[in-house]
DNA sequence: CTGAAAGCGCTTACAG
DNA sequence: CTGAAAGCGCTTACAG
C-alpha cells in the first residue's frame, strides 16, 4: 500500500514556473505592496496549482516572523483552559499562526521553560493563571523579548498586554446581591491562592459584607482549590458549623457544585435550606439541578482579546502593557431563596 | 524598561568554545554514539554555560524530524479532549516534542487542511473522533508520508495504527448489567453518527437485548449528540412513552446528566424510579448526584498509547498499523436500581 | 516595481 | 571517532 510520497513545493518552483525570482513570490506570499498586477495573479494561479503554502520552519528561520504563538499552562483541562483554548484558536487560525502548547507547573519548572523558549522562536506568548504571575516566567520572556499577554494575572507588569474582569467588584457585587436576597451568614469558600482572583474575589466578598454593617467571621471563611472536591470539604465543614450560614458563595462552579452535593447529602433543599452560588458559569452551572447562580465571565473572548494584544504588542512594541477590562454578567439562577419575602 | 534582548547561542559559539566541529555538537545533542567522552563533556558543560538548546525551526527546516507534533481536533472542548490533551502533551513532553493543535471542521475543512499541512513538517499527527474517519484527512496525511494514529476511529485503516477500546462489548456488557439488575424496558440514547463509538454502542445494547430475548423497540432507541443539552431531549422523548422505560442507557456521562436532570424535573426518584446509565466516566460521573454508574474507558492512557505508536510507525514504518486495544471498566455507583430483589 | 546574494541554524552525505 | 561542505526553504538587506 505504499503510496508515493508527493514532494510538496518550494518557493523556488513557483517562482520557476511563474518566471519571476523568487523575491517577487515572496513578496505576494507576505502581501506586500508594488507588485505588478499580473505578476501577483501569476504567482498565485502557480502556487495554486502545485498547492504551494510557505513552510513554517523555513520562515521561522529565515525571517522575524515564526507564526508560532506559544500557550503556557499549568493543568490543561477544566471548562475554563477549554475556552482559553478556543479563544485562541480561534484567533490564531485568523492571523495564519499555529498554537504550541507546552505544559509548565506552577513554579520551579524552570529548566522547561528555558528549554522551551531557547529552542522555540515565538511570535509571542499567552499566560493563564497561575503561570501568568511566576516571575521566573515572566522574566525568561523579557530576557529574550518575546511579546506576551496575561489572562486575570494577580502581580502588576507594565510591560505586558492583559486582559482582566474586576473580579473584586464582581464578587463584591455578588456578595451584595446575596445581602439583597436578606442573606447575612454568608460562607465563603476561597480558590487557588496562587490564582490572584481568588484574593480579589475574597476582598470583594469582605468588603461588601462589611460595607453592609454585617461582620466577617473567620469561621465562614474556608480555604478550597477550585475543584469539586475542595467544595465538598468546604461545604462540610460550613455546614457543620453550629451556626450555619444561609448562603455559601463559592469562588467558582465546580466548588458550588461540590455544595450542592454536600447539601443533598445532608438532606438540605437548595435553594430553601441553603443558597448557593458560584462563579465562572461553566458549564456545570447549568448542568447541576437547581441551576447555580453565578457570575459569568467570557473567558474565550477575553482568550481572544489576550491573543490580540500579543499580537497588537508584537508589532508596535508601545502597545504592549494595555490592560483590557471585560464586562461580567450576574445570571441569577435557581440556588439562592429570596429570604425577605 | 528596555532590557537588553540576550541573543541566543547557537551551535557555531558552542563549536567554538568547545573546540570542536559543529558537526560533533550535533551529535551530542542527537545522542549519537562516537563521540569522545572528554569532547561530548565539554560541548555539555558549554552548552549548560551558555543556555544553548537547538532551534527547532532549524531543526526542522535541515533534518528529517521536527519534533512537531500535530493533533487535529473537530471541537477542542469538553472533558474527553482534555483527557487526550492531558496524554498527549505528557508523551509529548517526554519525547522532547511539541504539541501544535489544530482545529479541523468535521468534513469540510480542506482548505485549511492542505494549508496546514503543507506548510508545517510534522513528525506525526495524531487523531480523535471524528476527524479520524474523514477520508480527505486520512488520504492527505497518506498523499505526504506522515505518521498518524488514530484514537477510537471507526472506519478501517490499516496502514495507521490505533488505540481504541470495544465499544461494542462495553455497551453489551453494561447492557447486560442492566439486563441483570432486572430491567426490560431499557431507553437507549446514541452518541454523534460522526463518532463511530456511537454506533457500536448501539450495536452492543442492540444484540445485549436479543442475546435475552428482549424485543429492542423503536420507541425506546432515541438520537442524541453527546451534549448535555442532547440528553435531556432525549430524556423527554423517552419519559414520555406510554409504557415508560425503567432505564435509560446513554451513550454518554454528559446525556445521562441530561436525563437525570429531566427525571428530577418530572419528580421521578433515581434510580428508585429509573435507573440511568452512561458511558466515560466523565467527571461529570461523580460530580451529579446519584451518581452515574457508567463505563469507563482510560482516554489518557490511550491518547498517550496513541502519541507512542505514531511515534513508533515514524522509526519504523513496518509498525504502522498496530492496533492497541484498551480496557474498561464497569463503574458501578448510585444510578441504578435491582429490580430482581 | 524587481531581483541577486547572503544568511538564518541546523542536518545530511561524504570523506577520512 | 571527527570534520568540511553543501543545502534545507525561506527572508533580509541591498541594489537597481
């Protein structure tokens, strides 16, 4: 079944078979401008029929440009890396560029990173939490002056584009609302905390609670880890308080999920017994029953905008270090109970 | 802010400082043997001095590999792709390869397709559903030579190899559990047409049922398309049959969240008054509550088993072809009631 | 508007 | 065990 192997064209064939130099080939691939009409319409009708496309390694090497976008994350998988991705895919298949991503964990994967980034030249580099804020990082990436954008980064750096939603104002807000609803005893399950919104969402949730006149107290406050199981021991221990809270806001959805099945096993109604939200609006916000309040972001827009300013960053170095705010949306759903009716 | 951009060393400074040829640093970092002990340490110790790793733009561009891997995906979402992402970027990691991914529209995206892979070498490329049955991908990887494995495809192709696990078996097993639980009257809800598991599966609860001399009835075998969403139409549908089923058999994890949803909206108790079952073993399984009892297949495993056969047909060809079956697992958990006690 | 020459940083094919 | 030369397929810098 050995089927012969088609040598894929060169930028020399084409330029043969169009009868022009290769210069001239080039510079239609890379849309210059003065190039004669028919020259360009040759070339093309050529590169058409031999089904030419430029090869990446060649650019790469020869050029300043590599097509190459790098995305750097920890743990590649949860709803919210997943709309990362799309977000950038979507924008990289737009600017003719191809993804590379490499995996690196949350400090001290530094002999990786220096491999990665001497031996693969990038266009540029897109950070999600919580590689965004390793400075071994994000100081490999200045050494050797690649462009790079931050998703929700927590420590400041000027010289960087990143795109944020204000998630202290969005968890204070959140918080309020629950305050609106008659709420008081509100438990609060933290993230990550090497993800920098995780403290921002708690100030937010402590400063709307004070700014209510309603006391923070140490016991509502649990640490979690952003996953399912770190909301069900979270919510274990809130609800084992003799005082329980009427409402628990959990730094994101798969912890408020991991509430909700707490409080089924305890044979609490939610919203009734208990009032849960959550944050992110994945998709198992609306997958779990009752369907979780939550505080919506658009990652894979902001994924997209990150994308955009790499690149904005890459071709005018003075771009680099806009900081895009994008909206969030409060979907109240079905896991908070009205208290003062 | 300007920080002076460390130019990267190559090859020639490391020749030159070692004293030797480039040609002799190259094998070093190509792990030929010849190389005298003292030379091979001194390009080492050099190397580490100046942060010297070979580009792999010119790598690519000079040698036979590229250490560029691809993976082609329809949709990059949901937790079965983060699991083959997860495989993936591990094997990849440690064969000192780099994962680019590229979004391929099921049937269709020729363009892109010959663009892709005429401008990038890639040492291999690696499949999922669907895009693993689309005959124009199949025959363009075969038209350039390049190694490619396949997870889980449906339609034969014997001079690639591929991981799977017997879908049909499976869901004749899980069928059968049911069957042996005490159940008659099972709803079966079929996957994607374009992922070819889904018809296996069918296949497998089809002959599962006639193998007990159940009537397989029409009305209780229901389309579905592998989303959450999908699953609670379905749901409908079959909980809306005169004689209702006493389980539902979906084809997978994400449905049977969708079925569950909808019995808990009707008020009927699971698995007290329907059982429900679903296949992956999602972390949506355990996430729901009950939870799933489901069929799980070890998708990281195979998505790395996948990386090392495309790896292995690329050094030897006579491997292409190979055929890795995997096992699952039946995961018995809250979702299913025993009609026989 | 166009092209000839050099070079990007490696590997290949050869020679020794 | 080692190295000199050519070449991979482009872009750059320059000249016209």
């Amino acid at each position: 079944m050995a089927i012969a192997k088609s040598k894929t064209a060169t930028m020399s064939d084409v330029a043969r078979l169009a009868g022009v130099s290769m210069k001239t080939v080039s510079r239609v691939f890379n849309n210059e401008k003065y190039v004669a009409k028919d020259k360009k319409d040759k070339v093309l009708a050529v590169a058409t029929e031999l089904n030419y496309h430029p090869s990446l390694q060649a650019r790469g090497l020869a050029g300043s440009k590599t097509y190459i976008v790098g995305f750097f994350v920890d743990v590649p998988s949860g709803d919210y890396i997943s709309k990362v991705l799309r977000g950038l895919l979507s924008r990289a298949e737009e600017a003719g560029c191809h993804l590379v991503v490499e995996v690196l964990k949350d400090r001290g994967d530094e002999v990786k990173l220096k491999q990665v980034l001497s031996s693969i030249r990038f266009d540029g580099v897109v950070l999600s939490p919580p590689i965004c804020d390793d400075v071994v990082v994000l100081n490999a990436l200045r050494a050797i002056g690649v462009p790079a954008a931050r998703i929700a980064p927590g420590i400041p750096a000027k010289d960087m584009s990143e795109v944020h939603i204000d998630d202290y104002q969005a968890a204070f807000d959140m918080t309020e609302f629950l305050i609106g609803k008659g709420h008081r005893r509100i438990g609060f399950i933290k993230g990550n905390p090497n993800h920098s919104c995780s403290l921002d969402r708690e100030r937010g949730y402590v400063r709307a609670m004070q700014s209510h006149g309603i006391e923070v107290r140490n016991e509502l406050v649990v640490p979690g880890m952003f996953s399912f199981a770190s909301g069900k021991e979270a919510a274990e221990i809130l609800l084992s308080r003799t005082e329980k809270p009427t409402a628990i806001f959990a730094c994101n959805d798969e912890m408020a999920a991991g509430v909700l099945a707490v409080a089924r096993e305890k044979g609490l109604a939610v919203p009734a017994d208990l009032s849960i939200v959550g944050f992110d609006d994945d998709a198992i916000a609306t997958i779990v029953s009752p369907a979780l309040t939550t505080m919506r972001q658009p990652v894979e827009a902001m994924a997209a905008a990150a994308f955009d300013l790499m690149m904005q960053s890459a071709d005018d170095e003075s771009t680099a270090g806009t900081r895009v705010e994008h909206a969030y949306v409060l979907c109240d759903r079905e896991s908070v109970a009205d208290l003062t009716q």
